[in-house]
C-alpha cells in the first residue's frame, strides 16, 4: 500500500464481493453462519487487497469456540501433557479442540477460518514475521506455548522459568558435593535452552566452580542427544560427575549410555532432567528432574486464546508459570573413587 493510499474497508470488499457489509464482517470475526463458497470468495478478496482487520474487535463473545493447535514434530511426551491441560481447560470454558501437525500450505490461515476456528495455539513451533502476517490478514489471533525463539512483540506467549529452573538443578547437584558438573542441552538458539543453560553457569560461576568448554554440549530435545552426548562427555579426560540435561528424554539418553558403559545411577553420575513428564517417574532409577507445569501451562495458553478470540485485551504478552525441582532417586554425592572415568 502506498503511504497516502486509502485502507481497503470492510465496504470496499462487500461491494467486490456482491454481499452486504455485514456478510464480510462475519467472515472477518470468524461466524460460522456464512456459506462455504462466499465465505471463499470474501476471504479471496481480503488477502488480495492484504485487508488487515481491527485488533479482534468483537462486540459479543463467541459462543462455541473452536480452538487450533499445532505441534511440530511427534507427540512426545512433552507436548502429550501440554496438549492434556488445553483440552482440560477447553472442556471447562466449553471450547472445542482440533489438533492438527503445523502446515505451511498456501493460504493456511485463511483456510483455518473457513473451517470454523477461532484462534491458534502452537506449541513449541516456529513462525516467521510472514507467518504472523497471514495470520493477522486472516484475523486469527495466535498463541504460542513455550516458544523455541523469542517472539515477535505481537505474539502471546505461555512459558515457564526455565533460568531458575536450571539454576535450582545445577545448586542442587552442588549442594551434594558436585563440582565437574556438565549440562547437554537442545537446540543452540531455543529461548528455553538458552535459560537453562544460562542458570547452570550461574550456579557453576557463583560456586566457583569451573565449567570446561567440553562440559557444555547443544543438541536435540531428544533420547538421541543423550545417548551421543553422554558417550562424547563420558569419554573426556575428567569426565563429569553429574550431567544436568536440558529435557527428560535427554537425561534418559545419559541415563542409557551410563548403564553400557558399567556405571551406577547415581553412585557413579548423577543426572537430573527437566520437565517432569511421565518418563521421569518411569525410568530406573526415578529421575531427578525440573517440573515444568505442563498441564497448567497448556491451560493458560488455552484461556489466552479464547479471550483474544473475544477481543479482549490480555494483561501481558508473555506469561512464565514457575518451575520446582523435584528430587528422586537419579542423585547423589559424587564418589571420587568410582568417578565417570571408566
């Protein structure tokens, strides 16, 4: 649009479209009662005039909301339990919940409206300044739960503190006597990782303790990255004593290489995780871990949409739910004679 140019309205599209203003103003808040093929045509119409609609301006809540959420990659546990607590809350408020893999097809968004739904819920996904565009042309307000980088000033967002959750698992292990302590975490520009890892030097560097560059390795939030990374810390010259890994199924990979190599969990390497999932209390020896409020997580994030749906105002752009450090069986103080050198 050229900078004097006029702002496409809402009238300009119904007399495109050859339907009354009101016909678009219902495909534009997301009303269901519009017919499919005029629905298409109106919608058409937006995105080629990149009609951006007034921030969610409703005059009346919607009475059956229906709620998107995508994930990216597999219905790990992580995402299992975050997806529990939005359809939990969905059944409370009295929304519907359709569960879909992120897609990236043409015209995504505006096609999401046409069947119906209200919002976007993404969890742990990536969206681009051109993914935020389609969505805000289609009038879809997004939020995202546990963001993997930092989001645009627009976005809405449900994490938790992972900075003090690392800091909790590193001073935890310290407290027992730990001082090669190694953290093996996902992916190098995960706003998530990034916090944890920055906890774990806090702790390291408050207790003087040294942190070798090979004692902090990225990675993948998976069972993989445990395996591989354990093998590549284990292997050093002074192994660590206690690996704090940046998920569950990584400390679950640690856990694993430690078994084939002759180790004891934890009188040879302790390890703690984070989030808390199912698999913690599962595994042998029960995990030490960081509990990430999952369920609560997944409900906030659901409520958060269903009030933008509505076009209310939230009282902030990011919420943080706190993190608690559960101890179990997965550590112990280090025993110097039976040290990770074998």
């Amino acid at each position: 649009m050229r900078p004097n140019a006029r702002r496409t309205t809402l009238a300009d599209i119904a007399q495109a479209a050859g339907v009354s203003v009101a016909t678009v103003s219902k495909v534009v808040n997301g009303r269901g009662d519009v017919a499919p093929r005029t629905r298409a045509r109106v919608q058409e119409l937006l995105h080629q005039h990149r009609y951006l609609a007034p921030v969610f301006r409703r005059t009346e809540a919607i009475e059956s909301p229906t709620i998107e959420v995508q994930f990216q990659g597999g219905l790990k546990s992580y995402v299992a339990e975050a997806l529990e607590g939005i359809v939990d809350s969905a059944a409370e408020s009295g929304a519907s919940v359709v569960v879909s893999k992120a897609s990236r097809a043409p015209h995504w968004a505006r096609d999401l409206v046409s069947a119906g739904r209200h919002a976007v819920i993404a969890v742990t996904s990536v969206y681009t300044a051109a993914h935020l565009n389609e969505l805000a042309r289609a009038g879809l307000p997004l939020v995202v739960l546990d963001p993997l980088h930092l989001p645009d000033s627009r976005v809405n967002s449900v994490g938790a503190t992972n900075f003090a959750g690392g800091l909790a698992a590193t001073q935890h292990l310290l407290f027992l006597g730990h001082r090669r302590v190694a953290y093996l975490g996902g992916p190098t520009m995960a706003v998530c990782n990034q916090a944890r890892m920055h906890g774990y030097r806090a702790a390291m560097e408050a207790e003087g303790a040294q942190v070798p560059d090979a004692y902090v390795q990225p990675g993948e939030f998976t069972y993989e990255t445990g395996l591989l990374g354990a093998a590549a810390l284990l292997a050093l010259p002074e192994p660590p004593t206690a690996i704090f890994a940046g998920n569950d199924e990584i400390a679950l990979g640690v856990i694993e290489t430690a078994r084939a190599r002759g180790l004891r969990i934890p009188e040879d390497l302790s390890v703690v995780g984070f989030d808390d999932t199912n698999l913690a209390q599962m595994t042998s020896p029960p995990l030490t871990t960081v509990r990430q409020p999952l369920r609560e997580m997944g409900g906030a994030a659901l409520r958060t949409a269903l009030r933008l749906a509505n076009g209310e105002k939230v009282e902030s752009h990011h919420i943080e739910l706190a993190t608690e450090l559960v101890v179990r069986a997965s550590t112990a103080p280090p025993r110097e004679e039976t040290s990770a050198r074998r």
